[in-house]
C-alpha cells in the first residue's frame, strides 16, 4: 500500500481522493496543517506527500522530506512556484497536475470581469437592502473592447475564446507562442498600451514576478481594468494600490494576491486582518477579491485527484517515470516531457 501525508487538507478535497485512494489501496493521511519546516516531519512513514498552492517545499523542507524517506512530492495544482525544483533534485520527485479544468479557471476570470464591469456585487448588496437605485451602477460594454492575455496555455486560450464570444479584440503576449493558433501576438510593452482589460494566465517565476509593476502600470491606459486568476506573485500589490489610489486601474479583480498563505483557505471572519496592504485593497470601491477559487469546481476536483493519484501510482509502479513530472535535469522543469526516455535521477 503507497502511504501519502495530504498536507493542508480541505473538506472539500477528502472526497474524491478517497475515492480515488481505494480504488488503487492508496492510503492518504489527511492534515490539516501546510507543510513546511516545522510539519515535514509529520511525512514519517510516509512514500509521498501530497501538497496544494501554499505550502512550502523549499531546500530545508525538501531535505526533511529526503531524511523521512518520502520519495515524491505530488502537487495537487497546476503552479508550482512553491517547491525548488532545483534542490529536489537527485532526492524527491515532483509531480504536478499540468491541467485538471481550465475552463473553471478562465470561466471564474470573465465572472469577476462581468461582475466588476456591470457593478454586480453592489447592486446584489443594494437590493438586498431593498435599495432598487440605478445610482453609480453603470457599467461598459465589452463588445469592442481590447484585451490583452499575457500567458497563452490552456487557460489563456480557453479565456481567449470566451473573450471573443462577447465581441472583444483579444491581443496576447507570451515567451512561447502558440503556433497557428490563430492569436494576434505583440509586445509586452504594447498589450500595456492597447488594452482596456489585462488578463494574467502565465506561471510564476524569476521573469515574471512583479511583471505588473510601478513601470508597467505607468505604461497602461488610464482605468484600465486588471484581472489575476493565476499567481498573487505576478503583481507588485503596493504599485497596484498606487495605481489605484491615482486612478490609473480602473478597477481590479483578484483571485490571488501575493502573500496569501497564511490568510486565504481560511475563516478569518473573526479576527483583525494584520494585512494591511490587504486591508486597503479590499477596501477600494473598485477592487474585487476572491480567495483562490478559481479552480473550485466539482469537475475540477475530480480531475485533480484522478490526475493525482494517477501520477503518485505512475511513479511507484512505472519504475519512477511520470509524463508529468517536474524535473530539473535539462533545465527546462515542464519541457523535456515530450523527449523523456528515462528516469529525471
């Protein structure tokens, strides 16, 4: 039987990856905590741990994990900005669920577009007070507007069509263009200039944490509207509250935010908010915030821990090869899968 230690475990994540266990005698020992320095040594025992978007995998971590004998790091998400892929080399593999429903995702980035352009959220809270005036609700068409996707995977692409469902001249900007796709690519620096809207779909790393900064906000059309549904770490908060307070963005709809987590995932209802950065974006007139939720639904669920499970059984039963392991030999961490003939270490 493969033992896991699931770290940060949800009421919401049990289900299908119990399923999912039994039907491959898969044991997962369910934590509530996050994994990090002082919780690696819950792994004890253990052939793998299983770890979602704010735990913590770095080289300490990684090296308790080694000691306990804990073999494979499995990420139940697609991001993995989170683990050093470097220092795990040559002691744990990591795998990762490269795609588990990117519809849900690109669906979530146009409903808090839709509810940030057409003053849905308030208007919800007015009628709810049996305020019925139209006062400051007016919104914008969509239809015509341009806007620009910076990342152009599976989620950007499927929120590319969408946006082009409802009229809107999509331009994007990626490092890797998608070949015949049919995508008006341009620079960085122009999407800045021509967008009414920017989308983030692109991963988090050394180039691109902090791309939305004090400069490229100076760069972007005023009331510019700025979505994130992909990592918090994309986006500079102090400069987007500046740009905010200056009325540059126009509004801004945040699914993540960059020191998330140790706040979202959590009932914090009762208790005072000591970020303050946070604090103040919420309470921008303009500024929606959602807790990571993007990717929360049921078919999501499902697919990640089928994926999931899946990968953990690949590597212990495929003598150590999975199509989706992240692996540092060749540098390319996701891009040699396609040519992998053998084992990463």
């Amino acid at each position: 039987m493969i033992k896991v230690a699931f770290y940060d475990a949800k009421p919401y994540d049990k289900p299908s990856f119990e399923k999912y266990g039994k039907l491959h005698d898969m044991q997962f020992r369910f934590l509530e905590t996050k994994l990090n320095g002082d919780t690696a040594a819950l792994s004890a025992g253990c052939d793998a741990v299983c770890i979602f978007v704010n735990d913590t995998a770095n080289a300490a971590v990684i090296d308790k994990l080694y000691k306990n004998g804990v073999k494979l790091i499995a990420l139940r998400s697609a991001g993995y900005n989170n683990v050093d892929v470097r220092a795990a080399f040559g002691k744990v593999h990591v795998v990762h669920v490269p795609a588990y429903s990117p519809y849900a995702v690109a669906e979530h980035a146009m409903a808090l577009l839709l509810t940030s352009v057409r003053r849905i959220h308030k208007a919800y809270n007015r009628t709810r007070e049996f305020n019925f005036s139209l006062k400051g609700l007016t919104g914008f068409d969509l239809h015509g507007k341009t806007i620009g996707v910076i990342g152009t995977g599976k989620i950007g692409r499927i929120f590319i069509d969408i946006c082009r469902g409802f009229g809107m001249h999509v331009i994007a900007y990626d490092r890797f263009p998608a070949a015949d796709s049919g995508i008006e690519y341009v620079t960085l620096d122009e999407l800045f200039a021509k967008s009414d809207v920017i989308s983030l779909h692109c991963p988090l790393t050394d180039e691109t944490r902090h791309m939305i900064d004090a400069d490229a906000i100076a760069k972007m059309k005023k009331g510019v509207v700025i979505l994130n549904t992909s990592r918090g770490g994309l986006i500079d908060a102090e400069a987007l509250l500046d740009g905010i307070k200056a009325r540059k963005i126009g509004a801004a709809c945040l699914d993540v935010y960059e020191e998330e987590a140790d706040i979202f995932f959590e009932d914090r209802s009762g208790h005072i908010l000591n970020d303050d950065l946070l604090s103040r974006l919420i309470s921008m007139p303009n500024v929606i915030v959602t807790s990571h939720q993007a990717f929360l639904t049921e078919e999501a669920l499902n697919n990640i821990a089928e994926t999931t499970v899946n990968n953990i059984l690949s590597y212990f039963e495929n003598g150590g090869m999975c199509d989706n392991e992240l692996c540092y030999r060749c540098g390319n961490i996701e891009r040699c899968k396609s040519e992998r003939k053998q084992r990463c270490f």
